[in-house]
C-alpha cells in the first residue's frame, strides 16, 4: 500500500484548533461551575465532557490509523463510534430532562460540540505534524564532504 502524505497544517488551523478546544472546555466547565444544579447533576456533565473528548479523540486516532494502513480492529473501531454517539446522546438526554432555561441547555449543547471539533481537529494536527517531521529531512550544520 502506499504511503499516504499528509500536509502540514497552518500555524493558523493549529490555532483555531486549540482555541476551539480550549474555548468549548472552559466555558462548558464555567457554566458548572457556575450552575445552580446538585453537585451529582455537575459530575454527569462533568463526566460526559471528559467521556466525549476521548471517544472524539480515539474514534479520530482510529480512522487515522485506518487510513495510514495500520492495523485496526473492527470491534475497537465499533466501540470508538458507539462510545461518542453514546456521549452525544447522554449529554442530550441529560439535557432533555434538565430543568434549565432553553438558552442554557443551548449553551451546554453549543460548547460540548465545540469542545469535540477542537478535540478531533487538535489530534489531527498533533499526528500531521508528526508525520510531516518524519518525512521533512533535519538539516545538519556539518558541511559536506566534496
């Protein structure tokens, strides 16, 4: 099979990545924090963020390893896809069944899928720009031998 390349992501994509990332998170975990919910009502959100940026994470490392023509299992890569639509479905139930205003079960919604583009979109440029170190040649401040 052949090797397939993968370009170097902008500096600005990186960027927008991580701020995607870091935005959803924090503000997703400011708005607990800040919640007039049960504390056991906080850890369920708490634990479906954290849930739902690892499956987010692990479903993209598996397709990637698909791709790359590595070795993955069926069953992995089933449990991948089921583990965040899981977490997708509990956070909609969860607020479904919330006693919250509309705009704060829109705000929970909005930041918890920001949170999972910027998870996917940030592995996908950690493993871009590791594929692009190992096939970009280091320069060596040695001169030539003539």
């Amino acid at each position: 099979m052949a090797a397939v390349k993968f370009q170097k992501p902008t500096g600005a994509f990186v960027a927008a990545s991580w701020a995607a990332l870091i935005i959803g998170a924090i503000v997703y975990l400011i708005g607990l924090w800040n919640a007039s919910m049960q504390l056991n009502e906080k850890g369920y959100y708490f634990t479906i963020l954290m849930y739902g940026l690892f499956s987010a994470v692990s479903l993209q490392k598996t397709v990637r390893d698909r791709i790359e023509g590595m070795t993955v299992t069926g069953i992995y890569y089933g449990l991948c896809w089921i583990s965040l639509l899981l977490s997708v479905a509990l956070l909609s139930v969860g607020l479904f069944n919330a006693t919250l205003a509309a705009s704060e079960k829109g705000f929970y919604a909005m930041a918890f899928l920001l949170s999972l583009f910027g998870a996917v979109a940030v592995q996908k440029n950690v493993r871009d720009i590791a594929a692009h170190k190992g096939e970009t040649p280091a320069f060596d401040d040695t001169p030539e031998a003539s």
